[in-house]
C-alpha cells in the first residue's frame, strides 16, 4: 500500500516511523510519504489559504494549491469541471469510473460510494483520496476494513477552518473515490492528528502488518456484531487484595467464554447503548437474547429495543 500524505506540518508524520508502522514500512508493507502542500505554491510567501468567501472569521484553503498538489499525486491532467455542484453532497452519488487510476473498477460500474453503513467491506477503488473534516461522517472500523482494501490512499489535510468545498468534489466528478471523515465530536487545530488515528487503524488490518493475526480476527466485530470488549485480568489473580473473578480461574472453557460474552453484553448496554440497537436479533444466540432479556432489553423484533 502506498499512503501519501499532504499537509503544512509534514513532520508531524515523522512518528510514523517509529512502533508497529515503522516495521511494516522496513518490511516494504507500506510506504508512507508525507507532501509539505506549500511546495505546490509559487508565490514567495507560500501561501496556502485566504479569508473565506462570504465573509466570517478565520482562513480557507485555496483551491488551486490543493488542486496542483493533487493532480500530481493522483497522476491527473488539470482539466475544468464546470458542472460540478459545489454544494454536492459527497456520500449519496455514484462514483465514476473514469480515471486512469480507477481502471480496477471498470468492471463494476455499478459501484457506489454508500455511507459506510451499507457499503460491503471490499466496496472500494484502487486509489482513494480522504480528507479528514470534522464536519463529516464518522470514521468507523468498516471504513478502517474498507481502506484497507487499497492500494493508494492520499490524505489531505486541512488547517485553518478548512479547505474550499470544491476541491473533494471536483475529485470526486472526475472519478476518483473521495471520502471525508471525522474521527469523533470534538474540535481539533487540524487534519493531522485524525489522519494518524485512520492509518492506524487502516495499516494494522494489513496482511502481514500483525504479529498475531488472531488479536483482529478476534475484535473484529463490526456492524451489526459490534460489542465492546470484557474485561482482561494477568497473574497475580490476586494483586493488592483484589482477587480476579473466580469463574476465570475455574479452568471451565465454555463457563469463562459465557461468563465474558454476558460481561460483553452488560458493558455493551451500559455504555455504548446505540451498539445494542444495531445488533441483529436473529443473529444472537439463545444465551444472548437470554441475556439481554434479563438486562432490560426486548430481542422479539429485527434488532433488540430498550424497555
Ligand atoms: Cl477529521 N479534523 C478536525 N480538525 N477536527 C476533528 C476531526 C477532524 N475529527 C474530529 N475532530
């Protein structure tokens, strides 16, 4: 996988060298760049953004420097797209399949960029362009899946309040698959920090990128099996007057298993509510709906509801 990103701080990125990144880019896994946008500009203060149109407080990122950048790292020529909607929404259109980079998709032209929800776990292109925005949809494991498919992801990050809307749509009218993601509801100064958090997640579902390919296989619960984790104890079992569950130390295999898929299910509801909604009720086991049955939850319908 080839990652090319493009920011005003490029040496942010210099940590993806170090840990787990760092031995996969050594092992040839990946390769990861990292672009300094204002070497796409020609004037000699570098510039990169301007005061937004409309008027309001803070800066924009100009188009025509992303655009420069972009071309060149997507391998297009500069062409005009006057038929493009500025105010288009990026999610709920078809993608073309017109760039030399998407040839890989010719043969399903069909495809469509969904919100992440719908969209199968391999419905991506060769090459995808991501702009995080924390005005955007959120970035979730299925997507961290998704991407990983890729063979060339290019992020581009925004600073200031952000880039000119028309950049990821003007990708996105010449046929690349442009997303944009937030990684959460918070503010932060910049893309940089949320690209770090999505290659994270996107490069360790690599082949070949973990150690123990076991550890993703066994949290890998996306969409609708999606549950937050049991607890984890090491030895001592007991440490400072604190003695483990004793089911844990009963060496009863099936007994621990169900004792931590029922703590799974109880932590689930308690904290991350919305991921019990999601659940598929005829997916769930007798001793599931059993469960959250007793936890206060109706599993008759398609998925289970709160009482
Ligand atoms: Cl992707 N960018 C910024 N600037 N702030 C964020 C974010 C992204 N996701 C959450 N907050």
């Amino acid at each position: 996988m080839l990652i090319d990103i493009v920011s005003v701080f490029p040496e942010y990125f210099s940590v993806l060298d170090l840990s787990l990144l760092g031995k996969a880019q050594s092992k040839g896994l990946v390769e990861v760049r990292a672009h300094n946008l204002r070497d796409w500009t020609h004037d000699v203060h570098h510039s990169v953004d301007d005061t937004p149109v409309g008027g309001g407080a803070g800066m924009v990122m100009k188009p025509a420097v992303w655009a420069e950048c972009l071309d060149e790292l997507l391998g297009l020529e500069p062409q005009d797209m006057p038929q493009v909607d500025p105010t288009a929404e990026l999610w709920d259109e078809p993608v073309q399949d017109s760039a030399a980079e998407n040839l890989d998709d010719a043969a399903n032209p069909d495809d469509t960029v969904d919100s992440a929800s719908t969209a199968g776990i391999t419905d991506v292109a060769d090459t995808v362009l991501i702009f995080p925005n924390p005005s955007a949809p959120l970035f979730t494991q299925r997507d961290a899946t998704q991407l990983s498919h890729a063979r060339h992801l290019v992020f581009g990050c925004g600073r200031y309040e952000g880039y000119d809307a028309r950049v990821p749509r003007y990708y996105k009218a010449r046929g690349v698959d442009v997303r944009e993601y937030s990684i959460g509801d918070y503010v932060l100064n910049g893309g940089e920090v949320a690209v770090s958090v999505m290659l994270e997640a996107i490069t360790r579902l690599l082949p070949g990128f973990m150690g123990n390919p076991e550890s993703i296989v066994e949290e890998s619960y996306t969409g609708s099996n999606a549950l937050l984790e049991h607890l984890q104890y090491t030895r001592p079992t007991t440490w400072r007057g604190i003695t483990v569950p004793a089911v844990l130390t009963s060496g009863d295999h099936g007994k621990v298993d169900r004792y931590r898929r029922d703590q799974a299910l109880a932590r689930t509801a308690d904290i991350r509510p919305d991921l019990i909604e999601k659940l598929d009720c005829a997916a769930l086991s007798k001793a599931d709906r059993k469960t959250l049955i007793a936890l206060g939850w109706e599993v008759s319908g398609r998925n289970p509801r709160k009482l």
